[in-house]
C-alpha cells in the first residue's frame, strides 16, 4: 500500500453564463418580502447562476473535461467519484456516475457516486479518492472527482433561511505525490441527531444553529492543527458560500479577522451545493491570489449534519485548469 500525499494536480470550476438577481426568485420559492430582505440585507445574497434550459451534464461535464487535458492525462485515470448533494439527481435509469464516465470517455475506471455527507460529499470525495489510490493505485495513476447539481425545484433551491442554491459544477484531478496541491489534513464531525436536514422540527433546527459556528470552528482548527500549522499560517479560508450570517458568527467563534476568509463569491454565485470550495479555489487561482507554498483551509457544513475542513498547500504547478462560465460551449 503506498503511503503517498493527496496532491490535487488539477481543479477546474463551470457556472452558467445566465445570472438570476434573487428577486426575481420571489414567486418560484415562494418567498416573503421580509425573508427577501433577509437573504439581501442579512445573509449578503445578490444573484444565482441558473439555467433550468441546461442540462445536469450540461452543468457537470465542462470543468471535468477541462481537467482531463489530453489523452495521456485521461489514460491516467482509474476511479471516477461523482460526489453530490441531492439523492436522486436523475431518472432511475441512468446512474449518473457511470454516465459522466462514459461520456468523458473514461471506460477503464471505476466510476460511482457519494452523496451521504450532502454538500461536504465533495471533499469526503477528495478523501476518498486518495484512499483508493494509496490502497490499490500504480505509479501516476489519478482519480477524477467531479461535483455539479442543479436547482431543479423549488423545494431543493431554497433551504428556509438560510440558503438559495445556484448552478454550478467542479472537478478535481487527484493523484499521489503530484504536481499541484497537497492535501496536508482533512477533518470531519457528523452530529446525526440532526440528520433530518431540512425536515428538522422546530427544537432541534433551533439547536442546530446553535451548535452550526461552534462545531465548524472546532473542526476547522483540528484540520489546521493536524496539518502541523496554525491559523497565522493560513493564508486564506476557502469557504462554501451558505450565506454572511453564518460565516461572521464562525469568523467570531475562531477569533480571525474577516479578511482570512474569502466571501465575495457568496453574493456572486450563492450556495452551489458541492462545489463551492472548489469553485472558490478557480476564482482566487484566476485572481492571482493563490502563491505557490503558502497553505489554505478549505471548510463547509452538509445538512444532516457533517462538518468538514481540509489544509492544502498550493502548488507552483496547479494552474492547468481554470473556470469556464460559458454556458454555450457547456458539454451536450
């Protein structure tokens, strides 16, 4: 069994080029003027990427083709993980994993799907792609992870109060040793007396936002702790983009200065279930503001409930992919 790193070689991000302001959201989900302003003036919500005229492999396949840059790359890869939030993302027919395989052409991996963990599958994603390497992978050999989902309903756009949930897609090429950024920690809690989500009742969903900047905290300092550092050795938190609400009450629970944790991309894009960290790390790669050596935290709660961070130190060489928002050239 080999004992490498976790090196994400490359990570890629697509959001559809269609930009929706969250008013215009106000009859679909429902919403009252006051949760309206809620969303605006609270939680720091302005616009969504959403397209309901593309397809889910629309949304998913152009950032995992951008990662798989040529053929020998592609010949590389011995696992695909479709890591998602929402259980049944397409008919029962199609298993949607199998099926990004095959249309990426991938036919010798192993191709399967993980969604228990909801919006932290992501990264549990990542964990588990380099597991199956160290236990079963040659030398070069890589992992394709891949997230996207999109809003299909209503009932799974907006998360009451909290969240409206936009389009977008993320993949990451993972690999052992590699080029690119190294996985230093990874660090998770699941509380499952709240593993209703979104059909808690009233006591325990007002015990969960309670607990919610208390328990991400301490998870976010056991990844940077496990990784050997501490705070000041973070450049940045790379965070998802729930809302502004619940990352000033962690931003405060930690005690860091607001500006350690990256939030522009919450008004921008809002919650894209499990890409956002991945979708952050494209945006700050393209700004110039990821430097090669210096560590980051990436960190984000799924319903039900998992808490998860993640320590990884940025690579000279981790720039071969990059965010594309072109939804007419999105994969047929």
């Amino acid at each position: 069994m080999s004992t490498g790193v976790t090196t994400l070689e490359a990570i890629a991000s697509f959001a559809p080029e269609r930009r929706v302001p969250i008013e215009d959201l106000v009859d679909r989900l429902g919403l009252r003027r006051t949760k309206l302003r809620l969303f605006q003036r609270v939680h720091g919500l302005k616009e969504i990427r959403f397209d309901p005229e593309l397809s889910l492999f629309d949304v998913v396949l152009p950032a995992a083709r951008r990662v798989l840059a040529d053929e020998d790359t592609a010949s590389r890869v011995r696992h695909v993980l479709y890591a998602h939030t929402t259980q049944a993302v397409t008919p029962a027919h199609i298993d949607p994993a199998r099926e990004i395989r095959d249309r990426l052409g991938l036919h010798r991996a192993e191709a399967f799907g993980l969604s228990q963990q909801n919006c932290a599958s992501g990264m549990a994603a990542v964990d588990v792609a380099g597991e199956l390497l160290r236990a079963e992978g040659g030398p070069g050999d890589c992992a394709l992870v891949v997230t996207g989902e999109q809003a299909f309903s209503p009932k799974i756009q907006l998360i009451e109060d909290v969240a409206i949930m936009g389009d977008a897609g993320a993949a990451c090429l993972v690999t052992l040793d590699g080029a690119g950024d190294a996985v230093r920690s990874y660090a998770t809690s699941t509380l499952g007396e709240f593993s209703a989500a979104m059909l808690l009742d009233e006591e325990r969903a007002l015990r969960f936002s309670k607990v919610y900047a208390p328990e991400l905290a301490a998870v976010m300092r056991r990844a940077v702790a496990e990784a050997g550092l501490g705070f000041a050795d973070i450049d940045l938190v790379v965070p998802h983009n729930v809302n502004l609400q619940s990352w000033r009450q962690t931003i405060s629970e930690l005690g860091i200065p607001r500006e350690q944790v990256f939030l522009e991309n919450v008004e921008r894009f809002g919650h894209c279930f499990a890409s956002d960290v991945f979708l952050n790390h494209t945006t700050l790669r393209e700004a110039g503001r990821l430097v090669p050596g210096r560590h980051y935290l990436f960190a984000t709660v799924g319903l039900g409930a998992t808490f998860a961070a993640m320590v990884i130190t940025h690579g000279a060489s981790a720039t071969a992919a990059g965010t594309r928002r072109d939804a007419g050239r999105a994969a047929a």
